[in-house]
C-alpha cells in the first residue's frame, strides 16, 4: 500500500509528502516537524570530537549545531530544486531557511556582543560563513572568533562541524597564516600533530577524548576543500552555473612558498601553482580546451587561455 508521508510539526499542523518524493524534500519536512517552541532543532550528534570536551561538554550548543546546519541544507536544497524546476518545493525550503534565520537570530545570536550562542570558535566561525550576522555586526563578529582563538593559544577548539567552517572564516578574514599555524603545529591539537604521531589517515579526534577513536576518519576532510580552492585557489564552476569555469583567486599567506593544485575533466585536467621567487609571485596555470576561466588576483581579473600560461606579481 502506497501510503503518504507524513511530518507532525510542533505547532500541530500536518504536512502530507508523497513516497516518490524526493529523499531531501521529504527529509526537510520530516527535520521541520523536530523544531521546538521556538523554532529551533536539537537531535544530533553536535559539535562531535571537540578537544577535551570527552562528547559530553561541547561548548557549541546542540541546538545552534543542529539549526545552523538545517538552515544550511534548506538553502543548498532550495537551489538544486530551482535548478530542476521544482517551484514548490524550492519555495519550501526557502521558507524553512528563512524561518530557522530568524529563530536562530532571535534566540541564539547575541547582536549587542556579535557573539553566537557558546562564545565558542564552532559558533561563531559557522555564524560569519553561513552569514548570519547582519552586514554591521561582521567586523565584530570576526573580532571575536580572534578572541576565541586566541584565548585557545591559537589552538583549534572545533569538533567536526566548526573544522568545516573555521579555516574558511580566517582566510577570507585575512589571516591565513594564523589558520595554517593552528593546522601544521606538531602539538596538539592540530593535523599537524595527526602527522608527528604517524597518521596516514585522519583521526577521529584531534586529542583523545576518551573514547575508542578510530585513525580512519573522514569527517575533519573538508581541510582539502581549504586547501585547493583558497590556498591553491583553484575553483571549479564558482558561480554555480558552469561546470567548466575555473577561476584561480589564491590567498598566498606569508608563511609558506608554495603550494599547487589539479582538478580533473574526466582525460584532462586544470593545474594551477603559484610560488614565491626573487620578491615577485609566480603563479602557472595550465588549462585544458575543455576549460574556460579567468584569474583573480592582486585586483586584476585576466581572461585564461587554453593551454600553458604565467602570470607574475610582485610581492
């Protein structure tokens, strides 16, 4: 028997998806319908393998994990079904972000501070990336994701939700090698120290935390995605619209010399690598016919051609 799916929201209302719909839109209705009185989702893991905080005292509250992360997922599901022309189903998920932005802002944004419910580095890093501070309260906002790292002894404090957000808010604030310092230390915690310890692999926690950790992990990988499009700087289709436009936009920190990425178009491929030679910045870009694209950098934007090319910088 084919019978309906349904979804039991807090305010007693009844939203009714059928079977065949698809799994992310019945799975916004189904998350919708876990929002308490206030609008707000707390029925996950959280901010899992913070350092020293043995899964039990996580400093980023549940319920900010929880909503931030679903108002991130209404808003990438609101896209994918514009894209297939899914009208209703985009308006949904456009509604339920609006309405978890404004419960999360109500209820777990402090504006007079700038500071995201914890005064943590998961907090506020996932605040400032997913833009939940309003255009005035950033530069603050920032200010205090530095205290908050600082206060660490620039120390990561991030389990697995923050490590997807943090690095990305302190390169695009400028402060890149403060990011990488926080990564390549060689004590704990850091990846770094994954590394002095023999991993080969990702660890499930940056320190032991008192549980069975596996040395086989994949949920600290979003530091690859750091790696390639910010540091390298190579992006693949950054307007969401073209799946063959590369644009090269590096972040080039002071402490490093180098650094060099790829991307694969099924037989060829786009390589990009930028270094620092004699007080200039070199940076070669090989692009394949199959590619189109520009590079962005030092407040130049300069069409790519097929094939072989350098571009040099002073620094």
């Amino acid at each position: 028997v084919n019978l309906p799916y349904y979804c039991y929201r807090f305010d007693g209302r009844t939203d009714i998806i059928q079977e065949n719909a698809p799994m992310i839109l019945r799975y916004l209705h189904y998350i919708a319908g876990k929002r308490d009185s206030r609008g707000l989702i707390a029925c996950g893991l959280g901010d899992w393998c913070q350092p020293g905080s043995g899964n039990v005292n996580i400093s980023s509250p549940l319920e900010f994990t929880d909503s931030t992360q679903i108002y991130q997922t209404a808003i990438r599901s609101a896209f994918l079904f514009d894209i297939i022309g899914m009208t209703d189903a985009k308006k949904y998920a456009q509604q339920l972000a609006s309405e978890l932005r404004s419960a999360i802002r109500t209820h777990l944004i402090d504006s007079a501070t700038a500071t995201a419910a914890g005064s943590c580095q998961t907090s506020q890093a996932v605040a400032l990336e997913m833009g939940l501070f309003d255009s005035g309260e950033k530069d603050a906002a920032y200010a205090r994701l530095l205290e908050f790292v600082q206060k660490k002894g620039d120390h990561i404090d991030c389990g697995m939700v923050g490590l997807r957000h943090i690095f990305h808010a302190l390169f695009l604030g400028g402060d890149e090698d403060l990011a990488l310092k926080m990564i390549t230390r060689e004590d704990a915690p850091s990846y770094g120290n994954m590394i002095r310890l023999g991993g080969t692999a990702l660890f499930e926690s940056l320190i032991p935390n008192g549980i069975q950790e596996s040395q086989n992990h994949h949920f600290y990988g979003d530091i690859i995605h750091l790696f390639i499009e910010k540091l390298a700087g190579l992006q693949i289709n950054p307007h969401m619209k073209d799946i063959h436009h590369v644009r090269i936009s590096p972040l080039i920190p002071e402490s490093i010399s180098f650094a060099q990425a790829s991307y694969s178009f099924g037989e060829e491929s786009v390589f990009v690598r930028w270094e620092k030679k004699d007080d200039q910045i070199i940076i070669a870009i090989d692009l394949p016919p199959v590619a189109h694209g520009e590079l962005s950098f030092a407040g130049k934007t300069i069409p790519l051609k097929t094939g072989s090319q350098q571009f040099i910088f002073p620094y």
